[in-house]
C-alpha cells in the first residue's frame, strides 16, 4: 500500500483536493497502484479546531507518508491573528518539517488555452517548461541585519550562501527530472557579479559530468527573465537558487494564461508535498466554481516523482488535455462558444476521459 496524506486546508481547497482524490481513486483502479488516504488539518482550519495552524502529529503523519497533498491555505478570518498563528505558518511548518529542499513548477501552455496567455500565440505556442527551485537556502535564509549604523547611516543587509552539498543536490535533482523530459538543463545564476553564483555555476558543471546524455547551458539571470517572456520554447529544466527561482518561476506561471491549471511539487528527502500554485480562493469557495485541474495535475507529480508511476501520471495529464480539448471549461478559463462546468462536472468528465 502507498499512503497519501491529504490535507485539504481553507477555502477551495476542500473541493480541489475531494476532485483530485476521486481522479487518483480512478487511476488506481486502472494501474492497481494500492493507494490509501488519510486526512488532516492545515491553516486555518487547523486552527480552529486545535489552537495552532499545523499540528505536530499532522506534521508526523506526513513524515511517515508516501506523499503530502496540499489544497490551499488562509482567509480574512485569519488575517488579524498573530503570525505564527497564521494559516500560512502551516506552510512554512511543512517545508521546514518535512525539509523540503526544491521546488518543481511545470508551465505548459495548452493549445485551447492559448489565448489566455498575455503573450502572442506565436511566441508560447508549444512551451512546455518546469522550473526546479533550490527551497530552503540561499539569501532568505542567510544572515541578515534588520537595521545597523555605520558612520551615521541606517544600512540593512541579507546574505547570499550556498555550500557545494546544497547545490549538488538541487543540480541532481534537475538532470534527473530533465531525463523524464526533454533531456535539457539550462541552469540560471548571476556568476559574473556574486560569488556564490560563481561556486553554483562550477558545482552545476562538475553535476553535469554525469549526465552526459542531458545538454546543459547556462544563463543569466537578468537574460533567463527576458528569454522567458521572447522564447519560452527554447526551454526544458530551469535549475536555480531560491531568489532567483522564486522571481522566474512567478513569470513562467502567467506564461500559461490560469493558475488555475498550474500545479507545483515540493521535494523533500523522505516525503515530498504537491500543491497547486493558486491559494484559497475565498471568494469562490463552495460554490462549485473552482478549477481542480491545478491539484489533478499536482496529483498527477506526486505519482511521477514520489511513487515513480510515469504511465498512471501520463494518463491523468491525458485526461485533463482531452478535457480542454472537448471544450469544458470551468468559470476561469470560460470564454464564449465553450462549455461551462462546475468543479463537480468537470471531475466525472476528467475521470470519464482516464
Ligand atoms: P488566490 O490564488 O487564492 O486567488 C486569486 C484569484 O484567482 C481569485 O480571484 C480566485 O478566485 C482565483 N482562483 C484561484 N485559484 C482558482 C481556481 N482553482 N479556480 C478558479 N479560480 C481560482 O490568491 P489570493 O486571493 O491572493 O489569496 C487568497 C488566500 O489564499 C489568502 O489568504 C492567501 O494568503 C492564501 N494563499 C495561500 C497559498 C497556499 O496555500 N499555498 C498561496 C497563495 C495564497
């Protein structure tokens, strides 16, 4: 058996993760994966029931699990309590917990979606890409002064470190997940102003040894931020540190035109987390109008890159693509000479299309 621990959290994400949950349980069905599942509190909803936004036995299940699925976190309801009761802390408490080192955001950009990207046809047409984000070093998490004098003036500073075992890590993690796809590495640094770009940039070169059979370039970050939006073809696997990662992977999600359909995986040592990239919603919550199709392709991750079930997530990917393709769409992507369909609907018909 395989347990997946799911953690539907505030807002929509009841209703994502009840879709996606029902689309595995029709996988399963299919590719007889024995999957389990298991149900706990994240946010807000943690909260209210337990005083704290994440709790450790919660923590523990996911630790003890196959692979976490996350719907979403927050809500007004809880914008004025203290941070660390924050629903959002219930993120943070994961990565940390779970020491969830990469981050993994695919943009593919759908032809029947095409028009929704603020980019010409022409230009994304065809662009399937996946960002892999070092997650928990680098500068937002390097020493930082909050506030200093020197001679008189009030100065503030944040510190940028990378040690060869963390971008080992990451750059390993990129060449293997680029020989699941189109077999290329472009990895993005600023080596020719920091330091600690220029030890990325030469540990990314010494990784690359082992993989001769994946192609590997590098690029700039201010270049890699201009290329995205003039050529977003021209990528495969974009290997970066964390504030660079988490600028470019923010571009690359509009590329696609919804976050509604942007799923996301959090790789850990022993457990990793899939999530969609959007938040709560709370201004469409229970009202059957969410997109699951974001947490559907995050479900569709987690048996790729946890339970290494390539076929059963190609199959859950096929389906989404044949669903769009017939033309459903719910409200977010709706546009005129479609077909509109709740969050309820276009689960059957994404499980009728498996
Ligand atoms: P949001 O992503 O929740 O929503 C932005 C807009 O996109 C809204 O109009 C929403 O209706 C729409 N939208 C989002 N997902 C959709 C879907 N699947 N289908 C259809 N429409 C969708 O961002 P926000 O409004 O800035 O934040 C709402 C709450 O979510 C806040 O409390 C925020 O802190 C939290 N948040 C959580 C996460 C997370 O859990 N990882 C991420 C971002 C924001």
């Amino acid at each position: 058996m395989k347990k997946i621990i799911v953690i539907p959290g505030d807002g929509i994400g009841q209703e994502i993760t009840a879709s996606a949950v029902k689309v595995l349980q029709k996988v399963d069905e299919k590719f007889k994966l024995g999957l389990e599942y298991d149900y706990r509190d994240a946010g807000g909803t943690s909260y209210e029931k337990f005083g704290t936004p994440l709790t450790d036995e919660a923590l523990d299940a996911c630790k003890k699990a196959d692979g976490v699925l996350f719907g979403a976190v927050g809500g007004k309801k809880w914008d004025s309590l203290p941070v660390h009761l924050r629903p959002e802390k219930a993120i943070f408490g994961l990565r940390k917990g779970l020491g969830l080192f990469a981050n993994l955001r695919p943009t593919k950009v759908y032809p029947e979606l095409i028009n929704s990207s603020p980019l010409k046809p022409e230009l994304v047409g065809g662009s399937d890409l996946l960002i892999v984000r070092e997650l928990v070093g680098g500068i937002y998490f390097g020493p930082r002064c909050e506030s200093e004098q020197v001679n008189g003036v009030e100065q503030a500073w944040d510190t940028e470190i990378y040690s060869v075992p963390e971008i080992e890590r990451i750059t390993k993690l990129a060449f293997e997940t680029a020989k699941l796809r189109r077999g290329k590495v472009t990895s993005v640094d600023k080596a020719n102003v920091l330091a600690a770009s220029r030890l990325w940039r030469k540990v990314v070169v010494d990784v690359a040894k082992h993989f001769p059979d994946v192609e590997l370039n590098h690029l700039y970050v201010d270049n890699a931020a201009m290329q995205l939006v003039l050529n977003p073809k021209q990528f495969d696997v974009i290997v970066t540190n964390n504030i660079f990662g988490d600028i470019l992977s923010d571009e690359a999600a509009v590329i696609g035109g919804s976050i509604g359909l942007m799923p996301s995986a959090s790789i850990g040592e022993l457990t990793s987390l899939y999530e969609p990239i959007h938040g709560s919603a709370p201004d469409i919550a229970g009202k059957d109008l969410a997109n699951p199709m974001g947490t559907i392709l995050s479900a569709a991750m987690l048996l790729r890159y946890s339970l290494r079930q390539e076929a059963a997530a190609k199959a859950i990917e096929a389906a989404i693509d044949k669903t769009l393709a017939d033309g459903w769409r719910t409200a977010d992507i709706y546009t005129d000479g479609f077909k509109k369909v709740g969050t309820a609907q276009v689960t059957e018909i994404i499980c009728d299309n498996l």
